[in-house]
DNA sequence: ACAACGATCAACT
DNA sequence: GTTGATCGTTGTC
C-alpha cells in the first residue's frame, strides 16, 4: 500500500484539487478510485479520508490465494492486446506469488479497470469488496518505506515513508531491498 | 486547440 | 541500468 493525502502532497493526483477523475478521492471513505497510469495500466486505490478531505491509499500488491488460473489469463490477455510489437524473446511467465506484484499487475489480475472507479468497497454485495481478516489471524509486521515511482525528486514529498509493506513478503512491489 | 507528462511494466543493452 | 509503449488528464495559449 502506498498512502496519498491532502492537496499540499505535490505526489497526489488531489495537488490540482477537485477534478472530474479524482472526485471519488474527495469521496466517503471505503470507495475505490481507479484511474489510468501510462496510458497503459489501470491502478486500484482506497479512499481513506471523510468527504472532501482527499486522500487514498494506492493498492501496490497483492498475494495471489485464489483464480491463479484466472489471474495468469487476464493478464497475458491484457499485455499481448496492449503491445504492438511482439517481443523477440518468449514471455516468461512469472511465478505465482508475484502475479500482483505491482498496481498495474493488481488491476490486471483482478480484471479492475476505470470502469470501477467509486464502487463501494465496504458493500458485502459488491463483487470487488474487503473483509474483515479472521479473528485468528494476527496482524502482519508491516515496514514503512518511502513512496516509489513519484517525482518530485528532492522534495520531501518523496521522502516520507508512506510506502508500506508486509516485512519480507515475497508478493510485495517494488525492489527486494524494500520488502 | 495543443503539448507535456504520468502513483508502470517489460523488453532490451 | 535504460528505454519504448500508449493515451487520458491537465495546464497553457
């Protein structure tokens, strides 16, 4: 996860204020906002602040549990449609735990696009949805590091550690360095 | 109307 | 470590 907050975070898509693609950010809390990166990648984030206090929190990875079959398609699906040009090596696939390993890889998996934007997180009736862990289930080490892939290089938006993962996870984005 | 660029990924050197 | 793919959003003129 990776956390964005306030329009003063020069690393938000909220530093221009309310626009037409971040209004879920200004949105209840619990909500999705998924918007477009690179023309290419679809990114899935939480809403996490009470109505017109914008922040969200960007889905990095996931560990892959169940659909491993569905995940692998969707996303070969996607790459081979989105890529003109077919690669001179065979495609490797990758192994099952990094299958959502990165948030365009999270959208892809789980076969998230903009269409899903705003769509009630917290609604039990809702097909994309989180739960409640089980009771019996601790809460994970988790290590904060600092947000990858912004610019803004020198500036302390790229130094706070808002970055966080589950200490170690082998399905964790980024470098191994920051897992 | 237009130009710049981005909360990325995978291929390539 | 570097770079191409690809297009909606945003700021500027």
């Amino acid at each position: 996860m990776e956390a964005y907050i306030g329009t003063d975070d020069r690393a938000s898509h909220a530093r221009f204020g309310r626009t037409d693609r971040n209004r879920p950010m200004y949105g209840p809390p619990g909500h999705a906002y998924v918007y477009l990166v690179y023309g290419m990648y679809d990114c899935l984030n939480i809403v996490t602040e009470p109505v017109d206090h914008p922040a969200a929190v960007l889905v990095r990875a996931t560990e892959p549990l169940e659909g491993l079959d569905v995940m692998r398609a969707s996303r070969s699906a996607l790459r081979a449609a989105r890529r003109k040009t077919a690669p001179r090596t065979a495609l490797r696939t990758p192994p099952d735990h990094r299958l959502a390993s990165g948030p365009g890889l999270v959208a892809a998996a789980f076969g998230i696009d903009v269409t899903w934007t705003g769509v009630d997180l917290c609604d039990p009736a809702s097909p994309l949805r989180l739960e409640e862990a089980p009771d019996d289930e601790p809460p994970p080490a988790v290590r904060a590091t600092p947000r990858i892939g912004i610019a803004y290089a020198g500036t302390p938006w790229t130094e706070h550690a808002w970055r966080f993962v589950i200490t170690g996870h082998p399905s964790a984005s980024g470098p191994a360095s920051l897992r």
